[in-house]
C-alpha cells in the first residue's frame, strides 16, 4: 500500500501475519523515498514482489505531484505482476488513522480537511456506526468560510486534518462545538485496512480503471485524470 498525497509518505505491507510500514513527513521529498520505503517493507518481511497478492492506494484529493507519485508506484507494479489494485480516497484513510490513533469505539461523525491553497479546502464526511465508517458526504472542495458553516451545521465529534490554516482562516470560535481537533495525516498502515476490506468485498479493480481525483475550482468541479497503459 502506498500513500504519497500529504505532506506525508508512507507504505504498508503484510505477510498474513506481520504488518511491515514506513513514514516519512519529509516535505517534497516522496520521489525520493517512496520505492525506498517499498523495498525496505519488502525486505523487513521477506517477501519478493512475486509475492504480492493485491495493491491498494489513496486517489485524491491531495497534492497533484503526490498523488502521481504514489499512483505511478502502484501502476508499475500492478501492470508488471496484473494485480487488482484498492482506489481509496485520501480523506478517508486520513479518517482511518486519526481512528486508530484514538482507539474511537462510540458513534462518531468526522469532518475531514486537507489544505487545497488559494483559500480553498478538500473536506470529507464520514461516519463512524460503531463498526464501520462509511461516507456521509461526497469528498469536495470548499471555502474556508464554508467549511466553518458545514462545522456549525453538523456538530462533528472531531475535525482532523490540516487543520491549522483552516481554524486561522476565520474569526469565529468553533471551540463551543466541543468537538476536537487535531493535526493528522493519513498513514499507509490504515490505507491497507481498507484497501484489504475493499479486496474482501470484490471492489478492487484493473489499474487502468483507476482514476485519480483532483478537486479543482470555486464551483468544486471534479477533474479525473484517467491513466492508462500507455501512462
């Protein structure tokens, strides 16, 4: 498993019995760790590439050059072994994370953010049952203004994410909402819970079906890039 479309990077493997990971938050330094990180992993668990079963990687939103970076990993890898590949969204495994971090077992719903620049924030919904976490809201892009009216509007049990810029980008106080906050990225460790769920439930798919998500413009228009084999 692979996730690059932070300020983070990390990877993930398992052998069945034994998680193998790494994590970095070395800024603009992915392309230089990433296939690093994918051959420690592999040869901390003693495993080949052969051996690898299913792939799973987050597809947005995120950094356009993290994104592609992670993506192009996964995408050689899938074409030179024809392994089925996991899409999972950035903000939901960012949601996957903070969960685990937190040991969270009441009912919960999670407001998260990523920083998309220029004023505008990537924000994800999702709800956590007491046993799943599912998507409340469709991942899109907002103002900061309106994402502060999406706080008053749902009360979340937490808002996670790049949440610094966020919280500075309007005078209101949101600390009445008792919710928390916190300041996280997502891993590759949480990417592989659900990407091996997604495996489990036949949803992986051929890597050139995949699609990465950009979240572009003021009227938060999705644009998908497709890649296909010919790159």
């Amino acid at each position: 498993m692979v996730e690059t479309a932070t300020c983070a990077c990390s990877v993930a493997l398992s052998n069945g019995s034994e998680t193998y990971t790494r994590y970095s938050e070395q800024a603009r330094a992915h392309s230089q760790l990433a296939m690093g990180m994918v051959d420690a992993v592999l040869g901390e668990s003693g495993c080949n590439v052969r051996d690898i079963e299913g792939l799973g990687v987050t597809i947005g939103p995120g950094s356009f050059t993290g994104l592609r970076i992670g993506f192009s990993i996964v995408q050689g890898l899938a074409f030179a072994m024809d392994l089925p590949v996991a899409p999972v969204s950035t903000l939901k495994t960012l949601v996957a994370t903070y969960q685990r971090s937190r040991a969270v077992a009441r009912k919960s719903v999670y407001l998260a953010v990523l920083d998309a620049r220029m004023g505008q924030f990537a924000v994800g919904v999702y709800r956590w049952n007491g046993e799943q976490l599912s998507t409340e809201r469709r991942d899109c892009l907002l103002s900061a203004s309106a994402v502060h009216a999406l706080i008053n509007q749902l009360q979340p049990t937490a808002l996670i994410g790049e949440t610094e810029k966020l919280l500075a980008a309007q005078e209101n106080d949101i600390a009445a909402n008792s919710m928390e906050v916190s300041e996280v990225y997502p891993h590759a460790l949480d990417l592989y819970e659900l990407a091996a769920e997604q495996h489990r439930c036949g949803l992986s798919m051929p890597i050139e079906e995949i699609e990465l998500c950009y979240l572009r413009g003021a009227e938060a228009w999705t644009k998908r890039t497709r890649i296909s084999r010919d790159g």
